[in-house]
C-alpha cells in the first residue's frame, strides 16, 4: 500500500528491509569514527570531565529544544538556572529539564540498559505532566502553518511490539552493522513510532547519545548532535520522510554519519579550548590574586559560566559576602564581566561562554 500521511503508517520492525552494509559508507564511516574516538579520549583526558561537561549538555539542551520551537538562548538559561522555578521563563524551564534528562539518562543507561524503562524516565523529566506514558490515542505531525498531515504515526496499540523490537536491536551485539549506522537506523524507528504525545523528537536525540555511549563510542553524553540537526533542519525531515515515503535508508544514514563526525570534530575542539582557558584562568588567578586562589573556586565558574554570589557561596561552602568579594575581584582582573537582572548580581565567564555560543 503506498504512503498516506493521514492514515496510520503500518511501520516495519527492525532490522530495515532494505539491505544496509557498513561498507556502503566506506570513508564517511571511518571519518566518523575517528572523530568519536578523538573526542572519547579528549573528555576522558580532563581531570574533571563533569566539571566541563555541565555547560555542553545546557548547549546541547538548548539545541534540541530549539528543533521543537522551544526559543532561548544559552546565556539566558545559564541565567535562568540560577533562580527559582516560579521565576523562570516557560522555554528556559523546558530546556532545564532537558538537561536533567540527559544527566537522568546518563546515570541510569548502564542500570536499565535501552530500555521501555530508561525511555519512559527520560520522557518522564522532560515532559512531567505525561507521567512517562505511552500515548494511547491516535496523533499526527503536521505542517504547523498550512495544517496538512505529514505523517501519522502507528496506532497506539502497536507501541509496545514496536518499542519491544526497538529495544531488541538497539541492545543486539551481532556486530552485523556498525554502532553508528544501527545508532541512526534506531533514531529513524524511534522517531516513525512516535510513542508520546509529545516530546518524541528530543527523546529520540537522547536515546541516540546514550546508545553511542553504550556502544562504547563515547565516555559522557557531549556529542553536540542537535546543532547539527538545527543546522540542517529541513534536509532532516526530508530525509526521515524519504526513509518512511521510499525506503531511502542509505541517505538518511549517510545524513546523520555526517553530523557525528562534524559535531564530534567540534566538540572536541570546544573541550580543548574550555580545557585551555580552564588552566589559563588558573594560572592567572594564581599569580594576580592568591589570596583567593582555589581550585574550587575557579571550576565553579566553568560548571555554572553565568553565577551569583548566593551560587557561588553554596558551592564553596562560604559566607555571602566573602564570595561577593571574589567575583567582585575577578570582575577587576577581567575574568568575569558583570550585569545586574532585577533583584539578582550576576557575574559571567565571557570568555566561556564565547566558545559555547559561537
């Protein structure tokens, strides 16, 4: 039966009926490949790794978030962070539970595996009011300016087979076909089920950074994927729709093996550059003000680049305004820039957040 956008897609299990062989690939897979490898070692080479790794994953949140219309910014959330729930903006409380998501993810991918389970929690924090449901009614993507049906995703009913066979050959250890090319095949299905109601499409790009890391192609969920999908937003539907219109597998691997060499290439990059001025402003501390000197204190402007001295007190465990006193003197020495929002001082690590916005 050919493909009708309005009615139910009859979606075929996994593996794809069409015949998928890592050598159809040939370069473009090695590339990849290479470059995760690079980028495992370069975040397994920091001495904190968390400690750099907390504002990728707000970029990476932010990116992901911005595929599904949800509008901020990187600064603004590394701000928004910083006060209470019921005074933050509603994008900048979606991206936050994003990032709480993949730490969530992350944490428990080795306990559950890719599983309902794992699926359902991190669908449970992104989207609380869903409880980490599967949807049981019929929904539908469709254009959001013209109101025309794109593609209507299998029954309800089907979800639990599906999402059963999803798990199946996500967790298989065959070796049949490379961890990448079965990492994009999986994000392809997961996306066709479309098992919530909402929140599907960054729950499928979560699921996609965690298989890598359970794959053992990367050590922390820092592959920046989402700014490339944001990039190329368009030939990323298109693509997954040829996939479900006509079969096109290859194209749309192909598509997705060249996100995870070009994002991995810079966020490789970006560790290396955030590592170097990590040390830099180390060193600068050291030898312009000693006396406040720690290495404490320095991490905490990387692990929160936008921070207030209330912030910055609970994670040195210090008073208020011995803290105040630091920024203010990092303010002078041109580490920090400063900016007072409402009732709140904030003090930002310009240089930092110049390598995450670009």
């Amino acid at each position: 039966m050919s493909f009708d956008p309005t009615y139910p897609h009859h979606l075929a299990p996994l593996p794809p009926q069409v015949l998928v062989s890592n050598m159809d690939f040939g370069d473009l897979l090695l590339k990849a490949r290479v470059e995760l490898a690079e980028l495992k070692g370069a975040s397994g080479q920091i001495p904190n790794p968390l400690l750099l790794i907390a504002p990728i994953v707000i970029r990476e949140s932010v990116a992901s978030s911005n595929i599904e219309n949800i509008n901020t910014t990187l600064a603004d959330v590394l701000q928004w962070q910083l006060f209470p729930e019921s005074e933050q903006r509603q994008p900048d409380k979606e991206v936050l539970r994003y990032r709480e998501a993949v730490n969530w993810g992350f944490n428990n991918c080795g306990k559950y595996s890719l599983s309902s389970r794992l699926i359902t929690g991190i669908q449970s924090r992104l989207m609380p009011d869903g409880n980490g449901q599967y949807r049981r009614e019929q929904n539908q993507i469709a254009n959001l300016a013209s109101r025309e049906s794109l593609y209507t995703p299998p029954i309800a009913s089907d979800i639990p087979a599906l999402i059963g066979n999803w798990e199946n050959y996500v967790n298989a250890t065959d070796g049949t076909v490379d961890p990448l090319i079965r990492t994009a095949i999986a994000h392809y299905q997961f996306e066709a089920i479309h098992p919530f109601r909402d929140g599907n499409g960054r729950t499928g790009r979560i699921l996609m950074v965690l298989q890598l890391i359970q794959s053992g192609l990367l050590q922390f969920p820092v592959l920046y994927v989402s700014g490339y999908i944001n990039q190329n937003r368009s030939e990323y539907y298109r693509r997954l729709l040829a996939v479900t219109t006509d079969g096109k597998w290859h194209e749309f691997i192909a598509y997705m093996l060249t996100g995870f060499y070009e994002k991995a290439k810079e966020t490789r990059e970006d560790l290396t550059k955030i590592t170097r001025l990590l040390v830099e402003v180390k060193e600068q501390v050291k030898s312009e003000n000693k006396k406040i000197y720690s290495a404490d204190l320095v991490e905490a402007l990387f692990t929160y680049p936008v921070i207030t001295p209330t912030k910055l007190a609970s994670q040195l465990n210090k008073h208020y305004t011995t803290t105040s006193k630091y920024l203010v003197q990092l303010k002078e020495m041109g580490i920090l820039r400063e900016a007072v929002v409402g009732k709140y001082h904030l003090f930002a690590n310009h240089k930092l957040l110049k390598i995450l916005s670009k």
